[in-house]
C-alpha cells in the first residue's frame, strides 16, 4: 500500500499497523538475498587473480 504523497519512506509504515508485515516473510526473504550475494561474491573472489602483462597477451 502506498502513500497518497508518494514517499517510499511511508511506504513500510502503511503495511501493517499491527507490525504482522514483520513476520510475513519479508526479513527472510532480505537475509537470503544478502547470503545468496555473500556466497556468489565469496565464490567469485577464489578464482580471481591478476593477470600479467605476458600473461594477457596469452590469453587475449
């Protein structure tokens, strides 16, 4: 539900009075998202590594 003057901000607050938009799922579905992202960025970290000039020539 949105606010009539179209703040984002107010956007949280009009969910629920009660507080139940909390408990809805919305906070787990954040946290996965931030360990589904830790894990690709960990993943992609382990294979990096900075190539040499020589080695850029080999492979480009």
């Amino acid at each position: 539900m949105s606010s009539p003057e179209g703040n984002p901000s107010d956007d949280c607050k009009n969910g629920a009075a009660d507080g139940s938009a909390d408990d809805s799922g919305a906070e787990a579905a954040t946290n996965g998202g931030i360990e589904a992202l830790a894990t690709v960025t960990r993943n992609a970290s382990r294979h990096l590594y900075l190539l040499t000039a020589d080695e850029k020539r080999v492979r480009f």
